[in-house]
C-alpha cells in the first residue's frame, strides 16, 4: 500500500540523485550506509563471481542485503536489475546467466549507469545492458523478463504501488521477484515521512 506523498517528490529525486552520484565519484566517503566490495562478502555473495566483478563498479556497491539469497539464477535467462547503481548486482547476475541469458541493468543516476557501463565492458559482459531511466516508468515491453532482483530501491520510492504495478507488467508469467530491501516495524511518523535526509540516507 502506498503512503501517501507529503514530500516534494522531484526534490526528493534530485537528492537521491546527488546522493547516489557521490557514491559513484566518491567511493571512498564516509557514508550513513556501508559500501564497497568488502561489504558485499560480508552480504555473503557467492565469492567466485563477486571477485571478477571489477574494481569501479564494485567499489561503489551499496546495496542493503543480497538478493542471490533468494535463489540462483539460471543460464538463459532474461534479468531485470531495478536500481542497478554502478552495476555489482548486474554483473554478478551476467556470471550466473551465461552469454546466452540477458541482463538489463536500470538506474536513474547518470554518473552510476556510466560506471555500470564501464564494469561490463571491463568484464567484456557483452549480453548486459545499462538503461537510465526512472523505475516507476520503465521502457520495457510488457512480459520482458524471467527475474527482476533490486537491492535497496524499492525503499526510496514514495508511489510503492506504481513501483510494482510496472515490475508485474514486465516480469513474465511464472517470473520471480528476488528484492532486497529495507522494512520498518513500525508506522513512521508524520514529520519522519517529510524528513527527506531519512529517505536518501
């Protein structure tokens, strides 16, 4: 269900922008979030694949769990990336496809898409691709993919409903969902809902 928007939400995306591009530019500052490689092994991906994941896109990580925990991925596959940053997850998921699989990696921060970029040609990842555009309105044909992981977006978008309605139409019949996210236990508070340094942070 969605929380009604008490924010500004283009001043709320020009933060996570701004945030998330300091990620890509500047990964070695001292973030509210962990970063960085050595952060994903303790996230517990699989090993073999993370270490050929190169050095910029993994030195700009930041996601919040793994979404490889919720099952491998299998060769052949067609896998949307929602919110793919400088592209780890991506890459890790091009490992477990195969050159005859597909991963499409989405992102709305300019400066994380060309490090995503980056990574795949280092890689030589040539069946994955890098799209900047908004997750509530992706440029995909409905029934495109067979698995949509995300990891640590979802949270960041107040219109959750527009969010999944858009994953439905382009995940396949029988598709899979593996999302990493941030949850609460508790209602968050007026003023907290406004507070737009506790969405970006």
């Amino acid at each position: 269900m969605s929380v009604p928007v008490e924010i500004d939400v283009e001043t709320l995306k020009c933060e996570i922008k701004k945030t998330y591009a300091q990620v890509s530019t500047e990964p070695d500052t001292n973030f509210m979030f962990p970063t960085g490689r050595a952060w994903a092994r303790d996230l517990d991906y699989p090993p073999d694949l993370l270490m050929n994941v190169p050095d910029g896109s993994a030195e700009s990580f930041a996601g919040v769990a793994n979404p490889f925990s919720l099952g491998h991925l299998f060769p052949g596959e067609h896998v949307l990336d929602l919110g793919c940053g400088a592209g780890t997850d991506s890459l890790v998921a091009a490992q477990m496809v195969g050159p005859e699989g597909r991963v499409t990696g989405v992102d709305m921060t300019p400066e994380m898409i060309a490090k995503a970029r980056a990574g795949a040609l280092e890689l030589g990842a040539e069946h994955v691709e890098f799209v900047e555009s908004e997750v509530e309105r992706l440029p995909f044909d409905d029934e495109t993919f067979d698995v949509v992981i995300s990891n640590g977006v979802v949270d960041l978008i107040p219109d959750k409903d527009a969010v999944f309605a858009a994953l439905f139409r382009v995940l396949r019949p029988g598709g899979r969902l593996q999302l990493a996210d941030v949850t609460i236990q508790r209602p968050v508070s007026e003023e907290g809902r406004r507070n737009i340094d506790l969405w970006t942070g």
